[in-house]
C-alpha cells in the first residue's frame, strides 16, 4: 500500500502521520479501528487471517533491528 493512501486513511480516523515509517502508521490505524496493532511484529509468522487489509505489507521481509 502506498504511503500517500495510508496517510490519507489515517486522516480520515484523525490521526496525525507525520513522519511515521508505513508500519507504525499502520499500527496505529490498527488500534483506531479497534484491532490488535500487530502489523509487522513477530506475530505475523503464525497468522491465518487471509482477509486483513494490511496483510501484503505485515508480511514483507524485514530486518530484526528494523522492527
């Protein structure tokens, strides 16, 4: 997802990106929605959930420092 429609969603839920990395602002969409703000973390390696909105980004390589 680009970060320009990430920001964009974000605006609409009334929170302020800044310079927030697009994990983090997912993260925070997440809590905003009422939804574990997991997107990223070690958690995604035993996820099932196929329907998430965030699942092509949580799943992206990451470095560890990086998360």
């Amino acid at each position: 997802m680009a970060l320009e429609t990430l920001q964009e969603q974000a605006a609409r839920l009334g929170i302020i990106s800044g310079d927030m990395s697009p994990t983090a602002l997912i993260r925070r969409i997440q809590v905003r929605m009422g939804e574990e703000p997991c997107c990223g973390t070690d958690r995604r390696y035993l996820c099932r959930r196929t329907d998430c909105q965030w699942r092509a980004e949580c799943q992206k390589l990451v470095a560890a420092w990086q998360r």
